[in-house]
C-alpha cells in the first residue's frame, strides 16, 4: 500500500521544491519506488509531459530525481498568471479556465477531486508520494476551500512535515507562529519540523531547535545546510536565475525580462557555461552594449509584452545591437515578436488585435484558440546535432524567412531566419539542454562549451540527495509517512 507524507513551508521559498526533488532521489536510491506530487502550483516556467499536457518544471525536475517519467498526475493543478489578478488553469495538463483570482477563490474546492484523482492514480505505481505544500499554511485567511496546504492534507489524511527557513531570519517565530496561527486541527496534522539553509556550526543553533521542538511539540528531523549546488538545478522562478551564472564569461547573453516570461529553462543550460554570463534586463534599464545574444524568451501573453518590450525602449537597442553585428534568437513568444505582424483575432490574449512586431524576421504570427503541447526531437539542420525539446504555445507563424528553417524537428521544418543567419527564431523550448547542439551555437558566437548539463543534473541530484541523507532523519520521516485517503 502506498504511503504519503506533505512537505509544507512556512512561507514560500523556503526550499521545498529542492527538498522534495533531494528527498525523491534520497529515497530513490534506497531502492523505494517513489513520486512527486503537488495538488496546485502557480508558474509559468511549465514542462511538457510524455502524456501531452503540462505541469509545473519543479514537478519535472522531482519526476527526474525520482528516475520516472514526468506526468499530469504529479501537479494536477497548475495556475499560469495572465494579468496581475488573473490566471489560466490547468486541470490534468490542459486548459480548463481563465479566471480571476477572486473567482477562483469561490471555485477552487471543485478542483479538489481531480486532485485526489491524481494522488490515488500515483499511487498505482510508487511506494511512496512526497506531496509538496505552497506559499505557507499560516496564510489562514486562505483555509477555506484550500487544496494547496492543509485542506489537502486533510481531505487525503497526509501527515505534513513544516520546513523554515534560517536564512530569512527569525525562524523560531516562522515555526512557532505558525503553530500559534493554525487550528488544533491542523496544527496538529504536523508532526515533524526541519531547519533548511543553515550556515555556519549547527551546534550553535541546538537551543533553537530545543525550543522550537518544545513550544511546538513536533519532532525536530533536523538542521539543513546551505546546499551550495543548487544553482546547478533547474530554476522555476525567473528570479533564480538572477545572479546564479556561473563565472564571468565573456559571452554575455542579455535576456529582457518580460512582465509574463514563460518557459524560461532554456537559460540554465547556458548560465551553467563557465564561458557564458546570462544577465537577465530588468525593466526600466537598457540592454547591453556588449551583448552577443540577445535572446527573447517565452511569454504567456506576447502581446501585452511586446507593448511593453516596446515601452523600455528595447526595440531601440535591439536595432542597434543589429546593427552592431549582435546575434539575436527569439524562442516561442520571443519569436513571434520577431516578426511583422500578431494577429489575435480571437482575442484569445485580450481584446482582439493586430499589432505590428518588431519587424527583424519576414514572418507574421496568427492567434489560434488549440494550444500546441508536444514533446519534440529532430536535428539541428546546419550541423546535424541532435535536439530535443518541447512545445507549448497557441499561435501559428509563417513567412518568407521560414524557409531558412533551421531546424527539423519530428519530420517538418522549423523555425525561421534572417538571410545573414544571425536573427533567428523558432516555437521549441528546452534546445539548449543538448550539449552537441549548445557547443555549436556558442561556436557561432565565439565561445566554446565545457559543460555536460544533463549529467550534471544527475550528479547534482545525487550531492543533494546525500546532503539530507547527512543533515534529516530520513527513516523518521518515512516512518512518519502514512496510508492515505484515496477518495475520489
């Protein structure tokens, strides 16, 4: 019989996304069949699964750690921000709604039951399910209908494990105050604590751990270390990104930090180049002079970043970084920005508009309600490299420039060029993970490769995994994981 137990933080980025990915390939190397899942994510950094839908790329990358295939059934409910106050939800990989945060609020006890689905499908297959938490249980004012913390834990019967985190300062308060702001009945759904973070002599924070362990009454399965090598592991906020590359290298990639990026993995494959700095372009600065790429990620609302790539003046610097000799590569909505024309006739983004792109490639782009979800592999056409990927984009894009294809993928062409090769474009995420195909584009940009990331994906996973083995009580938690609730 499968067993469960939740990982829960006391706000967010406390580290569980890490934690669970360190705990599915810890348990994953002592033999146990084991599998991630989280009831509701919000991200637009998603991952194609081999079933055809998305998920949440830190579910991904814990379906890695767990050395399975990544499927809906691990995040059955994914949020993906639109506009400040609304998102698109995804319920098992495909498009159910778009709602308004206060909408959502109202419904969101209905996507309870897909959830559970999820879980009791999961569990057909995996020993054990580590079910990750969001934002905080403290967030009570968030209890009613909840599916993301405590309500799912109830509704499943999970035992939960809370994680603060050291880092941010005042940890005893997140831990104790939390307790002190939960019901007796969710309070006491916690059974267990752990300390993530930590720098220095653990022994000089044991007071802490003892009072925290007193004033709460929930076991202590220790004090986490700052673990260094998490840059190396793949990112799913954009900020992560900011400040993680490794090195100073001296092919600076400029990316332009859209207001609705989406899809950005493809950068990690590149920050982890020691010869390369990607420097992510805030808002209100201009790009870089110095650049060799500018690369223009994905986005989930193209057009309403195009206005706004528009308003920081960057259509200005990307003709002078052209005409300086600059490459530039534009991925899914990156690349039809690219073009002359996006037409959303459908108002499928908003109200329904034509607007004109940045003009640098002779295609045009047509808003289509079908979202294309698809894993993707074929080669890269210059080289005969090997490429895999995935795409995830509503849109159909077609011109003069795409027949300068440069890639061919699943037996079609793809993707479209300048008549000088230097602008590029094309709708496949994920390129950049193919190290034969990553060292012949840095090639064309002066630069040589050293990295082999997807190894070292792998051998990070590992240094994680023995990094909790050394500072959590890993038997306690498993023995604190119990049967659950399989009500669907």
């Amino acid at each position: 019989m499968s067993r469960a137990i939740m990982i829960q933080g006391t706000g967010s980025n406390v580290g569980k996304s890490l934690i669970v990915a360190g705990l599915c390939r810890a348990f994953a190397n002592r033999g146990i069949s084991v599998a991630p899942f989280k009831p509701q994510n919000m991200s637009n950094n998603a991952a194609v699964t081999a079933n055809g839908g998305e998920i949440g790329r830190s579910q991904a990358l814990q379906a890695i750690a767990a050395r399975i295939p990544a499927h809906t059934d691990m995040n059955p409910i994914l949020l993906k921000p639109e506009t400040e106050t609304g998102a698109q939800i995804i319920v098992h990989g495909k498009r159910h709604a778009t709602m308004r945060a206060r909408e959502y609020a109202t419904q969101k006890s209905q996507l309870l039951k897909p959830a559970l689905e999820s879980l009791a499908r999961l569990s057909s297959s995996a020993d054990l399910i580590i079910v990750e938490g969001a934002g905080s249980p403290a967030e009570t004012n968030l209890r009613d209908g909840d599916i993301a913390n405590m309500g799912f834990a109830e509704a499943a019967e999970i035992p939960v494990v809370l994680i603060g985190d050291i880092h941010r300062g005042g940890v005893i308060a997140q831990l104790v105050g939390t307790k002190a702001v939960l019901s007796n009945e969710d309070g006491g759904r916690i059974k267990a604590f752990a300390i993530n973070k930590f720098h220095g002599d653990p022994s000089l924070f044991q007071n802490g751990m003892d009072e925290i362990a007193n004033r709460t009454k929930w076991d202590s399965l220790g004090l986490i270390p700052w673990f260094a090598d998490s840059w190396k592991l793949p990112a799913e906020d954009v900020m992560d990104i900011v400040g993680r590359t490794r090195g100073k290298g001296n092919c600076k990639i400029a990316v332009p930090r859209l207001g609705r990026i989406a899809n950005f993995d493809d950068l990690d494959p590149l920050s982890a180049e020691p010869e390369v700095s990607v420097e992510i372009v805030e808002s209100g600065r201009a790009l870089p002079g110095d650049a060799i790429l500018v690369l223009i990620p994905g986005s989930k609302s193209t057009i309403a970043d195009l206005r706004e790539f528009r308003r920081n003046g960057w259509d200005i610097d990307l003709r002078a970084h052209i005409r300086r000799g600059g490459h530039v590569l534009g991925i899914c909505g990156g690349y039809q920005m690219l073009g002359r024309k996006i037409s959303d006739p459908q108002g499928i983004e908003g109200p329904a508009t034509t607007i004109d792109g940045l003009g640098f490639l002779d295609v045009s782009t047509i808003m289509v309600p079908e979202k294309r979800l698809s894993l993707a592999s074929g080669i890269h056409k210059p080289t005969g490299e090997p490429v895999t990927g995935y795409e995830i984009h509503i849109g159909k894009t077609e011109g003069p420039d795409c027949t300068r294809a440069w890639l061919e993928v699943d037996g079609r062409n793809e993707g479209a060029a300048s008549v000088n090769g230097r602008i590029r474009g094309c709708y496949i995420h994920g390129l950049f993970a193919a190290d034969g195909f990553r060292a012949s584009y840095l090639q064309e940009l002066g630069t040589a490769s050293s990295a082999s990331y997807t190894d070292e994906i792998d051998i990070t996973l590992d240094s994680l995994a023995d990094h909790l083995e050394n500072s959590m009580d890993l038997n306690r938690l498993h023995n604190l994981s119990s049967a659950f609730r399989q009500t669907t």
